[in-house]
C-alpha cells in the first residue's frame, strides 16, 4: 500500500508539473509579440518650369519671336524671314518647384544649317530660380519662304548630389 501512495504522489507531483510548464508555456506567449518594420526612404521631387523667356539681341536679316509652351516645360523660338547669318539671344528663367537641388545639362541641340549654344542655369535649390541663355544662328543658305526643321533644344534637369 504504501507503493500504491507513492505513486499517486508522484503521479499528482508530475501532473502538478506538466500543468506548471503549460501555465509557464501560455503566459509567455500571451507576453510575445511580433513587431514588424517598414520603411520607405523618398529623395524628392524634381519640378522645373521656365516662367520667363525673352529675345534679348538680334543680328542680321528677320524676326524672333519666343513663347513658353502651355505647362512651362518648354518654350518656342518662331525666326522669320532669316537669311544665312541671322542671329538671336534668347534670355530665360526657370523655377524650380521641386523638393530637391538639380542641375541642368543641355541635349539635342539644333538642327541641319541651325547652330545652337546652350549656357543652362546653375545648379536650383528647390524653391530657387535661375537664368539662362540660348544663342541660335542661321548658318546655311536659304531661299525665300523656305521651310525647314530648326531643331530645338532639351535641358534635362536632374538631382544635384552634395
């Protein structure tokens, strides 16, 4: 009989132990939590405009004229009645609207018989404006009431590391 105490007792200890590490078990993981981390990094917004554009010297022969195109991301040069050698400065200003600095890099400059010379403004803080210049020159022969492609001229605007 006395065996027969001894392993109630021993079997009441081991059910006590297993319901202890079961409580122990729970409780932890009621205290447990995943915590999960998401980021996202933006660099900014770039945002150029031209707001102002302007002939500012002509040479030779004709016309300029100039207007900023509908939404400000670019402008017309309209040169009538030019003959080889006529020549415009063209004055502009953009803004830049954006969040971050940018610089400027001039790309596909003019056309056959047109030469252009591009100075882009320097480097934008956001928020800044800044000025350039764009000198066209008629450099081939042309008939009178002659028709042709002047080409144009693309400044690509892009992040200014530090």
């Amino acid at each position: 009989m006395l065996r027969r105490g001894f392993r109630a007792k021993v079997g009441l200890l081991a059910l006590a132990l297993v319901w202890s590490l079961a409580g122990i078990g729970a409780a932890s993981g009621a205290w447990r939590e995943e915590l999960t981390l998401s980021q996202t990094v933006t660099t900014g917004n770039v945002d150029v405009a031209f707001t102002d554009v302007r002939v500012v010297r002509e040479q030779g022969a004709g016309s300029t004229a100039v207007s900023i195109l509908p939404g400000g991301k670019a402008f017309a040069i309209e040169m009538n009645d030019v003959w080889h050698g006529s020549r415009a400065e063209i004055a502009y200003t953009v803004l830049n609207q954006g969040t971050i600095p940018v610089v400027a890099e001039p790309v596909g400059l003019g056309a056959e018989g047109i030469e252009m010379a591009v100075e882009p403004p320097p480097m934008l803080e956001a928020g800044a404006e800044g000025q350039g210049t764009v000198e066209v020159a008629v450099t081939r022969g042309l008939e009178r009431g002659a028709a042709f492609e002047t080409g144009g001229v693309v400044l690509d605007f892009r992040q200014w590391n530090r």
